[in-house]
C-alpha cells in the first residue's frame, strides 16, 4: 500500500516480486556558489568538472559505477552501456575528469563542502539536501547535468531464512505508514516513494527540488 509506482520502473526488481522501495536519490553536481563563478556552458552540464578556476578543490565519488556511468552519460551513451568502443571512450573522459580532481570520496565530501575544501563535487542530492538542513543560508547550488546521470534505490527485502516473517512485515507497514514515513523522508532526506507522504511534509520540501 501507498507505493508510488511512479518510480517502478527505475528499480532492479520493477516487478516488486522480490523487494519493495525503501528510497531514491539522484547523482549530480553541487558547488559554492560564493567561490566560483561558473560560465553558461559548465553551468548545467558535467563539463564543470572541467573548470579550472576550481582545480585542486573538486571532488569525485570513490565509485566506478558512478564514474563510468556519468562517463558515458557526458558522451551520449547510456550509463549502462556494455559496447567496448563507449566504454573506451568513457574510460578517457573519466581520465581527465580525475585530473582536475583533488579527491574521490563518497562520504567525507560533504565535510569537504562544508568547509570550502571543495568548491565542486559529484554527489548525491539527499546528502547535499542534509548540508542545507544543518547549515542556515549555505550558499551551494545543486543540478542534474543536462547529459543526464544516474540514480539509486535502496530496496527492502525479507531474507529467506528470517526468523520472525511476520515481525519482518510488521516492521515494512511501519516504515510505509504515511506519517512515519514522512518523517523518515526529513531525516535521511532522501525521497521515499510513498504517495501518502506529501500532507504531511512542509512547502520548504514539497517545493525543494532537491527532494523531488
């Protein structure tokens, strides 16, 4: 009850035979915009991974998948691509995006962010969404690069050899009950694909396009 099957179709088992959604997010770009000024033609696209006026202060995440995947996205292919030629090509891009790079990290960045360590990083729009909750008018702008990029779900599954199945169920209608999972929306600031949940979140979420 209360899946918002709008994001089916986005997960690894989009039949739901084996595991429901628990939660979405989006790989994109977040800079400060009070240390760098970026041109139009890096201002929506990965090609800011290129700007120079930031080298030495850009991070990347410490993933391959991610990197390959925004790799081949930055020259038209699909992230998902098995084709050696693409992957080729991908492989190269990813090259010289690591030469501007600082640092590949998947958590500290944040930190990094924070502290102006990092004028730019590839990162995930729940935890930039977390910075903008802890710090009051932090000057950071997120996007999707219009090449496009990748996204994730965490699922929830029951394991075959669960002990109390009935507990394990219990436990799945409480975190998809609207309310809690409204709440658990704000906290881990991520979007939960639950179609009941926006009564009870505030405009500054519904109207966050980071939230969406």
């Amino acid at each position: 009850r209360n899946i918002d099957g709008k994001y089916n179709h986005l997960m690894y088992d989009n039949s739901l035979t084996w595991s429901i959604p628990y939660a979405f997010s989006m790989t994109g770009i977040a800079y400060r915009n009070d240390k760098m000024k970026c041109n139009n033609t890096h201002s929506n696209s990965w090609n800011i991974l290129f700007e120079s006026s930031a080298d030495g202060r850009i991070c990347i995440l410490n993933d391959i998948r991610e990197v390959i995947g925004i790799s081949l996205k930055y020259n038209n292919y699909s992230a998902n691509s098995t084709n050696d030629n693409e992957l080729a090509k991908a492989f190269d891009t990813a090259i010289k995006f690591k030469q501007h790079t600082k640092k590949l990290d998947n958590i500290q960045y944040k930190t990094g962010l924070a502290s102006a360590e990092f004028y730019i990083c590839m990162g995930y729009n729940s935890d930039i969404l977390q910075l903008k909750d802890e710090m009051e008018d932090f000057p950071i702008t997120f996007f999707i690069p219009k090449e496009g990029s990748t996204c994730c779900f965490d699922e929830i599954c029951i394991a075959k050899n669960a002990k109390n199945i009935d507990l394990a169920y219990k436990f799945i209608d409480f975190l998809y009950d609207a309310e809690n999972a409204a709440q658990n929306a704000k906290y881990i600031c991520a979007v939960v694909p639950n179609k009941e949940i926006w009564k009870y979140l505030d405009d500054e979420y519904k109207n966050d396009p980071l939230f969406n």
